[in-house]
C-alpha cells in the first residue's frame, strides 16, 4: 500500500513537470498559449522559438499598424504637416479624433496611430505619404515583399474588417517587427507610454496620449514595445517585444482570449531557457593552418545566436576556403572573399557568414608618400 502511494506521488511529480516545461522543439505545441496563432522570435538572429500554427493567413486588426508606422517613419516626411481630409475623419472604430482640414505633424500621427490605434491617423498619414490610401497600400503590399512577408497582403493601413484581402500570419508579422525595431525611431515610439502632441502653428489643440499596450505601460517590466489590435472577426491580436540580459524577443498572437498572460509566459520561459551565445567575433581568424590564409583572413561580423545551455554544447564551427591557386599572390589576384564560415547545430546550419581575405593597402598616406607627392608636383609631374 505505501509502495503504491509513493509510486502515486512520484508520478505526480512527473506529470506535473512535464506539464510545465517549455516545449524544446519551435514546432511543438504549447498547451499554456490560449491564443490560435503564436510566435516567439529572437531578434537579433530570427530564430523562432516557440510558435503555435504560426503561418496560418488570419485576419490581423490594428497590429497592420507596425508597418503603416514603419512606412511613415522611413519617408523622411515626418517633420512635415499634414492637412486632415474628410476621408480621415470618417474611418471607423478606435480614433485620436482628428477634424477635416486641421493640421498636424507627421510624426504627431504617428504616435497617435501607435499608442492610440487612431484609424483616422491611419488613413491621415496613408494619404499623405502615399498619395492616397490606395498609393500607400501598394507601398505597404512592396515592403512586405522586400522583408519577405510570404504569406501577408494588405488592404488598408488600419485593419479594419473591410477588405477580404487583408491578411497575415503570426510569422510574417513577427518578420516585420523585427524589421521595424531595427529603426531607432521606430524603437522610441514603440515604447512610449505617454506622449504629448503640441499643437501646430494656427492650431488651438494640444493632446496627450498614453499607450494602450497594458505590458508596455507597466504590467510588464520587460515589455519594450508593442501593437494592440482587435476587430470582431480577428479578435484579439497582440505584438509585444521585450528585453532581458541582452536576448531580445518579440511575441505574436491572433486570436488570444488571454494574449497578456500568453505573452508573459512565452517570454518568462524564454528569458530562462535561452541565452544570446556570441559563437564568432568580428575580426581575424585563429588557429588557421593553411600558411596562405594564415593571419591573413577575416570576418567581417559577430555572429549571435539564442540557444540553451545543452543546444550550447552541441555547436560546432566549420571553416570552408578556396584552395589558393598557382597565379594568387599575396594580395593582388586574391578575390575578396575566400571562403565561408559556417555555424552548425546539431547537423543544421544556423549561420554563415562570409570569409575576407585581407589584402595590402596600396601605398597612398603616410610621410614618405606625402613628400614623394610633392616632389613629383614640383618636377612638373604627377605621381
């Protein structure tokens, strides 16, 4: 009977670690994410993590925002004034209540379209650095193209429910946060928790707006950033990213009745499991023993990449150059790049980065040139 009773418990014990452990495969299911579509990404490197049905085409609300502000941001517009059209004012559902023919910076908007989901700043900032809101779709359908949004297509700059053919994936709307939070701007408007907008010249107005992302704002301490969306056919969808110990993340979900605590964990289990491993640091290669390459080669990049303690022992470095050839010298007949310098887990690659070879410097500074310059200048001659 004891026997039976310890054997009970230990069981228990099994189970419920089991139950709480993070998945260790990016394609496992995670029983703890209440939303339908899920992605955790590592910034630095892209390396999904976690991800949960996280290339299904859903419907995606006001997290379209992210690359309405990114477009904006990038213009070099965003110290102009825009003049507000009636269409702006019309726009459906969550505003900053703008009015027909006022004016207001640019960047103003954007902080309204961000912290606030202001649809009417939405369609505001389309038309002005678009054209039109139809000229600034095609930007937006052209930038998820260059970031490589596969299964992504926009209608509008809001995303409101009023084109069938506006869509993404959990995945590609994590491609474009990482895209955009590689801008600093973008960066400090992210993760702003209040912002006051003065008002332009002839205008009366001044507003004040604090962020909407509850995980932003407080709930969160690691929160950096982040978009807030809801429609009644998308539901809930939610972009966060956040920062610990030098591992940048970013969170994605549709559909999540519970995205806070979805994001929270997702990241909470992250930041214990994963570290960000320099593998490779930007500079000469050691340990080369080929007397052509010797001292002679280099990468050009640190190379980061978020594994587990285990994943950490399982690396391995495979360094692959071009045999010299007869008609090489030292620097002349070298071509740039020689080699590559590859990054492998567990029999799969994870990074590569190209292998330079270093060449002289052709001789064009220093003291014995400059008087070798002068001379020739003062024979009648140039060097």
């Amino acid at each position: 009977m004891l026997q039976a009773r310890v054997m009970f418990i230990i069981a228990s014990i099994m189970m419920l670690v089991f139950s709480i452990s993070f998945p260790s495969s990016a394609k496992a299911e995670q029983v703890g994410v209440s939303a339908r579509n899920a992605v955790l990404m590592e910034q630095e490197s892209g390396r999904v993590i976690f991800e949960k049905n996280a290339h299904d085409k859903q419907r995606i609300a006001s997290i379209t925002k992210v690359m309405t502000a990114i477009i904006a941001i990038e213009s070099g517009k965003m110290g102009e004034i825009v003049t507000v059209s009636n269409r702006a004012i019309h726009a459906e559902g969550s505003s900053i209540y703008l009015k027909s023919g006022e004016k207001i910076k640019l960047e103003h908007l954007v902080y309204g379209l961000m912290l606030r989901s202001g649809n009417d700043s939405a369609v505001a900032i389309a038309e002005h650095v678009g054209g039109s809101l139809e000229g600034f779709v095609y930007m937006m359908n052209e930038k998820a193209a260059e970031i490589g949004m596969s299964n992504t297509e926009f209608a509008n700059p809001h995303g409101l429910d009023d084109h069938e053919n506006h869509y993404s994936t959990a995945y590609d709307m994590a491609l474009l946060t990482r895209y955009a939070m590689e801008n600093e701007k973008f960066r400090e408007i992210s993760g702003t928790k209040v912002y006051r907008a003065p008002a332009a010249p002839g205008e009366s107005w001044e507003r004040s707006w604090t962020n909407k992302h509850r995980l932003v704002t407080g709930m969160y301490s690691n929160a950096t950033g982040g978009k807030t969306g809801f429609t009644k056919r998308a539901k809930r969808t939610l972009i966060t990213t956040a920062s610990k110990d030098g591992l940048d993340a970013i969170v994605v979900t549709l559909n999540g009745p519970d995205d806070w605590q979805d994001h929270i964990y997702m990241f909470n289990r992250a930041f214990v499991d994963y570290k960000l491993y320099n593998l490779a640091h930007e500079g000469k290669l050691k340990n080369i023993e080929d007397e052509f390459y010797k001292n002679k080669i280099f990468i050009a990049r640190d190379i980061q990449y978020p594994l587990t303690v285990k994943e950490r022992e399982n690396v391995r470095i495979n360094v692959t150059l071009v045999k010299p050839k007869e008609e090489w010298d030292r620097s002349a007949n070298v071509p740039d790049v020689v080699g590559n310098y590859t990054v492998i887990l567990n029999d799969e690659m994870i990074a590569e980065t190209p292998i330079y070879f270093e060449k002289k410097e052709k001789e064009s500074s220093g003291f014995w040139s400059i008087f070798k310059n002068i001379f020739f200048i003062f024979a009648g001659k140039l060097p």
